[in-house]
C-alpha cells in the first residue's frame, strides 16, 4: 500500500487515511461535477427567458447550453433518467461515463441530498478499489511491459483489441440508439 500511497503524493501514511483521502478527493470531484451541471441548467433556464447582454455573454451561454448537447452528456441524462440515483453509484466503479453521470445528474436537476447519498456508497467503492487494486494494477502492468519487450508488445495488443471492441460497441450503440430530444425553451419577449 506504501507504493500506492506514494504514488498518491500520500506516501508513508497509514491505509484508512489513504482511503480517507482518496474518498475526500472523488467525492468533491463529482459534486464539482454535478454542481457545475446545475450551473449550466439553471443559467440555460434564465437566459432562455431573456435574451440580453454583452455578445461575449452571449456567446459563453450559447456554449454551455451546447454541453448538454454533447453525445456524452446525453448518454450521462439518458442513464440518469433510466436508472437515477443508482446510475450515480454505479458511475464511481465504471470508466467512461462518470462525468457524464455527474453532469447529467446536475443537467436534469438530481435532488442534492438524492446525489449526495448516491455518491457516497460510490466515493467509498471507488476509493477502495484505486487504493488497493486499482493502482496495483496500473503499476503491475507498467512493471511487466518495462520488464519484458514480449510484455510490452502483450500488453499492447490486449489495449489495442480491448480499444477496437470498445470503439465497435460504441458505434454500434450511436447509430441505433434514438436521438435524446432536449427541450428548449421559447424565445418569446415581453
């Protein structure tokens, strides 16, 4: 655990405050997350009712409401509808959607104290697992490619596969999932 501390920048102190910070650090990355979700929502909503100020202004509205529009922060609503709190503890042990789920979280307007008792039982899964495993493998991996040229070239071809396979899914899912219709709201003056 020494190895995993270190790496950490958390070197020579004992496992539970390893884990404790580790827990401290995802869990105010994804209400970071989530809150800046909400931010784009809630600015998205007023200035949907009116359409002033500065063009720059203008502009930086224009591109935060387009986040919401990004195949990812769609894909992190679409999850957040279908299965929503549970979506949220979920993301912490998954790689690829967490920020989205985060955000999406934020965009559709989870409840806080629903996200917050969702994210917990994640933040501590997480912690658990990057604490211990998690970068024990990243660094056995490492070890092995750096030990051996047949190792690296193994370890290359397995991410190269697992990359292709993953990048077919992906695909495969985009052009038959159903386009994800956001609202938006009328530009009407008064």
């Amino acid at each position: 655990m020494t190895d995993v501390a270190r790496e950490y920048g958390l070197g020579g102190l004992p496992v539970a405050v390893v884990l404790v910070a580790l827990f401290a650090i995802v869990l105010a990355r994804s209400h970071l997350t989530y809150w800046a979700g909400r931010a784009v929502a809630r600015g998205a909503q007023h200035e949907g009712l009116r359409r002033r100020g500065p063009a720059w202004w203008q502009r930086t509205v224009d591109r935060a409401g387009r986040v919401s529009a990004t195949p990812g922060a769609r894909r992190g609503i679409a999850l957040v509808h279908r299965w929503g709190p549970a979506a949220v503890t979920l993301a912490y042990v998954t790689v690829g959607v967490q920020t989205a789920v985060f955000l999406g979280s934020g965009l559709v307007r989870m409840p806080y104290l629903r996200f917050t008792l969702a994210s917990v039982p994640g933040s501590i899964a997480w912690a658990v697992v990057w604490g211990t495993v998690g970068m024990g493998a990243v660094w056995g991996a490492v070890t092995l490619a750096a030990g051996s040229p047949w190792g690296l070239a193994a370890l290359g071809a397995v991410v190269l596969v697992l990359g292709t396979v993953v990048g077919a899914t992906v695909r495969r899912r985009r052009r038959t999932e159903p386009a994800l219709v956001v609202a938006e709201p009328d530009h009407h003056d008064a």
